[in-house]
C-alpha cells in the first residue's frame, strides 16, 4: 500500500511538472501555476497530508531545477498542500480541503514567502506582492481540483450504488 501511494505521489508530480511548465503566467516576482494548486488538492485528499507535501516539494524542486519556477514554489505550494490534506483528514470535506489549500497557499505562504523575498533580492518589497497572485493561482487550481475531485466521488457513489 506505501509503494502504490509513492506511486500515485510521483504520477502527480510529473502531471504537476509538466502542467505547471506549460500554464503558468509570471505576476511580478512570483508565476502562478494552477495546475500545482489543482494537483496539491487531489493528492491531499487521495494520498494524505505527507504525500501531498512530498508531492508539492518535488515538484518545486524540479520546477526550479528546470528553470520554470521560482524559490517561492516551495513555501506556497507545501504549505496549501499540508493545510489542504490535515483539513481533509479531521473533517473529510472536500470544500474545506479546497478552502484549505487556498488559505494555506494563497495567505500563509504568500507570507512566509516575504522574508524569503526580502533575503534573495535587494530591492524593497512588501509582503501584499504575493498574496494577490498566489491567491489567484491557488484558488483557479483548486476550484478546478474540487470540481474534479466531486465528478470522480459523484461517479464511485454511483458506481458502489450498483455494485
């Protein structure tokens, strides 16, 4: 069961990667990829917060290793992926989940990604430069992912229904 886990993990890192490397626009400092955002939430409700994490830093990391993302992918992308699967593990509800990722990525690792900024470049930022584009980023991503996630529940209900 752990491997069929790392497998599904690494499946959607490299839907994640190659997504993100084809839809994704530059906002300032930051590009914002809904696919991770999208990704970040099927793999926090599917797999668990853990692999969902793990998922959200292997992408960043290939992401960065290729060039088509930034140092600020880590915190936002890890942070939403870990609110988004400890929400959906205590409540099990998906729109808490979307909620989650959106909250965690959008507003906590906009913030953290201040100081970041802060250390990398030398020119004056504010901290109100990410939150508006990850926000945009992770609520595009996580609206598609919970749409998504709802046809695939909607289709096993219906499924077991029969069974």
């Amino acid at each position: 069961m752990v491997l069929k886990k790392w497998l599904y993990t690494a499946m959607l890192m490299a839907i994640s990667f190659v997504g993100s490397s084809f839809i994704s626009v530059p906002i300032g400092f930051a590009k914002i990829a809904p696919v991770q955002h999208l990704v970040n939430l099927v793999s926090a409700v599917m797999l668990g917060p853990g692999y969902a994490v793990a998922q959200a830093f292997g992408t960043s990391a290939l992401r960065n290793i290729f060039g088509t993302g930034t140092v600020f992918a880590f915190p936002g992308s890890m942070i939403g992926a870990l609110c988004a699967g400890v929400i959906y593990n205590y409540t099990k509800k998906l729109w808490l989940a979307t909620v989650g990722e959106m909250v965690g990525t959008g507003i906590l690792g906009a913030l953290i990604c201040y100081p970041i900024a802060r250390l990398f470049f030398t020119q004056q930022m504010t901290m109100w430069v990410f939150i508006p584009s990850f926000f945009l980023s992770s609520l595009i991503g996580a609206l598609i992912g919970y749409i998504i996630l709802r046809k695939i529940e909607t289709r096993l209900t219906l499924t077991n229904r029969f069974l």
